[in-house]
C-alpha cells in the first residue's frame, strides 16, 4: 500500500514539475467501499458452517487512472 502511494505521489510530482510547453496530463483518482451488505458464502472456507456474523474491516476498490 505504502509503495503505491509513493508510485501516485511521485507520478503526480513529475506532472507538476514538467514543462508548460509539454504535453498536459491528466489524473483521476477513486476509492469505492465494495464491502457486500449481506452475507456471502465465501470459497476457500470448507470448516465453515454458517456466514459471517459481522464486518471486522470494509473493504475498499482504489484506482488511479493517468492520461
């Protein structure tokens, strides 16, 4: 995680420090909570006999898109 956030963070310094004369660039970032609302029979887990019983930490989709 730490390693792409220092990835975005020096993209978007080389952005900053180019040239007025270059080629303009342009970024987009997005994070989206994707945590299901109900339960989901989860694969891998053959001991398990019943769904989850509560959401310990969400999960999110991040992207970062350069043009």
């Amino acid at each position: 995680m730490k390693a792409l956030l220092t990835g975005a963070l020096l993209v978007c310094l080389a952005v900053l420090c180019a040239d007025a004369a270059e080629t303009e660039w342009s970024v987009g970032l997005a994070t989206v909570k994707i945590t299901p609302d109900k339960p989901v029979p989860m694969a891998g887990y053959a001991s398990r006999t019943k769904p989850f019983e509560k959401v310990e930490q969400d999960i999110y989709a991040k992207a970062l898109a350069l043009e």
